[in-house]
C-alpha cells in the first residue's frame, strides 16, 4: 500500500470516526428533547389535575387537599418521568372517583336509596319497638285515661319513628354536590310499612 493509500484511508475512518460521533449527539439532544416534552406535557397535566381538585373541594364546600413536597429524585430521568406518569394516572382514576361521590350521599354513598333508607326507618322502627314493649309492660289501663294514654303512646310512637326516620334521610342522603332544593328519595310507603309494623309486632309479643 503506498503512503497516498495510506492517507486515504486514514481519512475515510476519519470521516466515519466524525459521522459516527454526530449521529450520537443527534441522538442525545433527541433524546433530552423527548424528556423535555414529557416534562413539560406532564406538568401541565398535573396543573390542571390539581386546578379540577381544587374546583371539585370549592363545588363539594371542603377544604382542598394539601400540596405535598415532591418525592426525593431517582436519579434517572426515565424513571422518575415513568413514576410520574403512574402517580397521574392514579390520581386521575381517585379524582373521578371522588366525582361520583360527591354526588351520592355522604352516609353510606354506595348504598342505593332503598337500602340506605331501609337502614335508617329500620333503626327508629327498633328504637320504637323497644319503647312500645316497655310501654305496654309498664302503664296499665285498669281505667278509660289509662287506656286512652296507652293508645296515644302505642300510636304516636311509630308517627314519631316515621317523622325522625324522615327527618335523618333528609340530612344524611343529601349529596354535597347538587340541588339543594332537588327532591330526595325518602321511600315514604316503605317507612310507613316498617314503623307502623312495630304497632302489630309490640300488641302480638305482648299478648303472646
């Protein structure tokens, strides 16, 4: 091989050693600019998430939740853009979840209407059961004002449990988000059912 030879050769692995280190820089400054862009797209993410949970606390009239320091770096950029990205996902997911429930009921948000209200005529049915029974153990109607505050006792009793049930459904079922002036349901035919029950229940355990 001649000295000329040589020198061409040592140019071509030259310019090959030069094309070699610029196709590696474009790939690094393409690379910090795609981590740049997730930053920059994951950060507006996160602003708008918070500015719908700060709307969603005004709406719901609770206090926001509070800002917390950022985690401590992982030193890798992939990473923590990665462990950003699940966070936001998972705080998406929670924050639609808190949507549904400042809709429905704050007692017992799952529960459908009937069920909920079951629970809450069924507690002052007992409540009234129990006072029905101690009432007919206790007065004695050995004469016409014995007997007449009897009846008003045993009657009144479950009026009041329907009244007080009623009451607590319409304090205990109203969502935090929506009209105030909205109609609940109350399952009217359903408390009268449970509460004036306890009449033929408590008569029927005390005569038996």
């Amino acid at each position: 091989m001649s000295a000329f030879d040589d020198y061409l050769a040592q140019l071509r692995r030259l310019d090959e050693a030069r094309r070699t280190a610029d196709e590696a820089a474009a790939r690094t400054a393409t690379a910090a600019e795609t981590l740049g862009q997730r930053t920059r797209r994951l950060a507006d993410e996160a602003a708008a998430h918070r500015a719908a949970v700060d709307e969603l606390a005004r709406a719901a009239r609770t206090a926001p939740p509070p800002r917390t320091a950022p985690p401590a770096p992982l030193g890798d950029p992939n990473a923590e853009l990665a462990a950003a990205e699940s966070d936001l996902h998972t705080a998406a997911t929670e924050l639609e979840e808190a949507r549904f429930l400042a809709h429905r009921a704050p007692w017992l948000p799952r529960w459908r209407a009937d069920e909920r209200n079951g629970l809450v005529y069924g507690a002052f049915a007992l409540a009234c059961l129990i006072v029905q029974l101690v009432v007919l153990r206790t007065v004695r109607a050995d004469d016409l004002t014995g007997a007449v505050l009897l009846a008003a006792i045993l009657i009144a009793a479950p009026l009041a449990a329907f009244c007080l049930g009623w009451l607590t459904i319409g304090v205990a079922a109203r969502p935090r988000i929506g009209d105030e002036h909205a109609k609940l349901e109350r399952n009217f035919r359903l408390g009268l059912v449970l509460c004036g029950s306890t009449l033929l229940v408590a008569c029927f355990g005390f005569f038996s």
